[in-house]
C-alpha cells in the first residue's frame, strides 16, 4: 500500500516506526549542551543541595506565578509531603478521581487519610457534581488531577472547596505550563504538585517532583520535611525524609524549562493536527475549552474497537499505549476501599475505550498524519 515509484529507500522512510515516546531524540537533540551542563555542574561538587536546587525553584515560582517551590524527589512525594505538611492524615478523607496515575491515590494512603472517589466527565477530568456529592463531615481537601495536561473546572472546583471550608490540592503532575483562565496550574488551590519524570513535559533524566505554594508554613515545612525534618544541621524538629532533589537534576530542568514553551507549542500544533484529520464520527476527543492551555502531557482519544485499534496501530510500526487500563478502584490495592465495578461508570467506560497516540514534540506533521490516517482507515 505504501509502496511508490521513489523506491526502496521512500518505502523504507513511509514504514519508520513512530515511537509513542522518544526520549532518544531528545537526548540527541540537547547532547551537546547536556554534557558541558553535567561537566560544569557535576565539577563544582555540590551534588545534594547545591546551587540549581534555589534558581530551579525561583525560576519555577515565576513561571507558575507563586511565592513558592520546593524541589523534591518525585511526584510522589510532592503529593504525599504535601497533605502530610498540611495536616492531612488518619480520619480525614480526600476526593480524587478513579482514572489517575495509582500515585494520586497512593499518596493519600500513604499520608493515613482516606480516598474517596469521584466520578469524572467526558473530557477524563473530575466531575465537580460527583465531588459535591462525595463531601461528607470529613473530607479535608479535594485533589484534582489535570489529566493529559487539560485542566480541570476549576472554578467550580473552587466554589465547592470555599462553600465547604476544603483544601484543594493540585495533582498537577501531567500540567507542567497549562492554564485555566489565565492561572497557571499550580497556582489554583493551596498546592500543586508536580513530577519531572523522564515521562513528563518538563522532564529530568530520573525521577524529581516539586510543590508549588503561596503558603510561607507549607513552604517551608516541606523544606524541612524533605531534608530529614531538619532546620539546620543541629536541630531536628521533627522526623523527616529524604526527598532532595539532586542538583544535577534540578540543573537539566533549568535548561529544559527554558525550552519548555517551544516544547508545548510542538505538541499543542500535533494535536491540532490530530483534530483537523481524525473522523469525529468514529472517535472522540474532548474539546479545548476556551481560556484554557492544554499542553498535551499525552494525546488521548476516546473510541469503540480501542484493542482492535490498538493492535492495528502497532502493525503500521505505531506505538501507543493506554493511560489507564484498570481504574484505580478496582486495582487488587483498593480492595480494601470497599469500592467495586460499576461504582464509576464513566471512568469505567472510558477505561475500555481510551488510546493514547504519540503526540511528542519530535514527531514531523507528516507523522501526524501517518497516525491520524491509520486511525481513520482502520474505521474504513
Ligand atoms: C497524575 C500523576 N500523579 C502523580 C504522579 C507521580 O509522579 P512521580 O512518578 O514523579 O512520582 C504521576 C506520574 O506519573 C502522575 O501522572
């Protein structure tokens, strides 16, 4: 089919596979600036703590427009210190959507509240009505999670968090650079919590996260917090962990945050794309609302036929994956929830049908279109 009077070496061109993700061009496309960064960085010694850890974090506040962010280990833990620093623990419940990355809800198992489940719309986000009516005399705090880098109805999310006296923490691990009405995620609820791993928009070579916070208290207990619970090298105000991120780290993500914008801008222009060629009669992608930037952490598509699709995407060398096969409350970990099939039927529905496409920034639009055209041909 894909076979043309160019020969061999077009043919060969045409059945390139599309990588879902390909992290070895990004490498290659920074290397030189990659190894005089490491060289300088790693000379100077300062391998925990050092010099990027505060510029890093200046230069994220700015950019979020926040008084404050701490560099941490992982997302993870971004999520775990924050509702631990904020008080968050045994008797307190926390509404969060089933359909997230097992993290979100982790961490608040972890911090020793309790998750509660709400339901989510069709554009994958939490569904503020499922929220209100989640509420009950313990909830503490909502944690929305801005999926695939589009923002949750915050707003609505924010009205129920004042009406009832709820904190709202972020899970803004997929959002790095996405904005709802011109808020940066991160800067909408009393955190926001963020991951760099290599899997992100704003990546590092290895596992990192920060918390975003106009909180002076949050801020600087989560300082503390990730440095064993120490104020400084004598005093130990409380037992802490470790969850520094390194300063080579924290240096890489410097460099790519300057990039980041033309990094958003690639994938923002490849969803477009996706948009403009894929059949809306076969498959459906929530619209962008107005006012907002989604920034595409991953391109999902919601559709009938998704393991069939799937399966004929990978023949045409087309790698994709799926973000998430099995909700959160019916993973054999929730068990003891008390949750089960049928108690979220949207996130349930959508878990059959929904297909991430690789939309990354060093795809050509003549990749797009490869993928786009496949899709479709694949509905006939
Ligand atoms: C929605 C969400 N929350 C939390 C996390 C956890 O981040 P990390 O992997 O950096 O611990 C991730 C990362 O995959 C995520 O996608």
């Amino acid at each position: 089919m894909f076979s043309n009077a160019f020969g061999a070496t077009m043919a060969a061109e045409t059945f390139a596979p599309i990588p879902y993700v390909n992290l070895a061009a990004q490498i290659a496309d920074e290397a030189a600036d990659l190894s005089d960064l490491f060289m300088r960085v790693i000379s100077r010694g300062d391998h925990v703590g050092g010099e990027d850890i505060a510029l890093l974090e200046q230069e994220l506040a700015a950019q979020i427009g926040v008084t404050h962010v701490v560099a941490l280990k992982s997302g993870t833990d971004a999520l775990v210190l924050t509702l631990k620093a904020l008080g968050i623990g045994p008797g307190d419940e926390v509404i969060t959507p089933p359909n997230s990355f097992i993290a979100s809800t982790a961490a608040i198992v972890h911090a020793g509240a309790t998750p509660v489940f709400a339901d989510v719309g069709t554009d994958q986000n939490i569904d503020p009505e499922a929220v209100e009516r989640a509420i009950s005399p313990r909830t503490r705090a909502i944690m929305p999670v801005h999926l695939t880098g589009r923002m949750c109805e915050m707003d609505a999310l924010r009205s129920l968090a004042e009406a009832h006296g709820l904190l709202i923490i972020e899970d803004a691990a997929q959002s790095v650079g996405s904005t709802f009405h011109g808020q940066a995620s991160g800067a909408l609820g009393k955190a926001g919590c963020f991951s760099t791993h290599p899997l992100k928009n704003l990546n590092a070579l290895g596992d990192g996260g920060f918390v975003s916070t106009n909180d002076d208290d949050l801020a600087s207990r989560l300082k503390r917090l990730r440095n064993h619970g120490m104020i400084d090298r004598e005093t130990v105000a409380e037992f802490g962990f470790v969850s520094r991120m390194d300063t080579v780290q924290a240096a890489i993500l410097r460099y790519r945050l300057a990039r980041l914008p033309g990094l958003i801008a690639q994938r923002r222009r490849n969803a477009t794309a996706y948009r403009q060629v894929l059949d809306p009669r076969h498959v459906y992608v929530p619209p962008e609302r107005p006012d907002t930037c989604d920034t595409y952490h991953t391109f999902v598509i919601q559709t009938d036929g998704r393991d069939a699709l799937k399966a004929h995407l990978a023949a045409e060398g087309i790698g994709t994956a799926i973000h998430y096969p099995v909700p959160i409350h019916l993973q054999p970990a929730a068990a003891g929830l008390g949750y089960a099939y049928g108690d979220f039927p949207v996130t349930e529905s959508q878990s059959r049908r929904i297909l991430t496409l690789p939309v990354n920034q060093f795809m050509t639009g003549d990749e797009v279109q490869r993928v786009a055209d496949a899709v479709n041909r694949f509905f006939g």
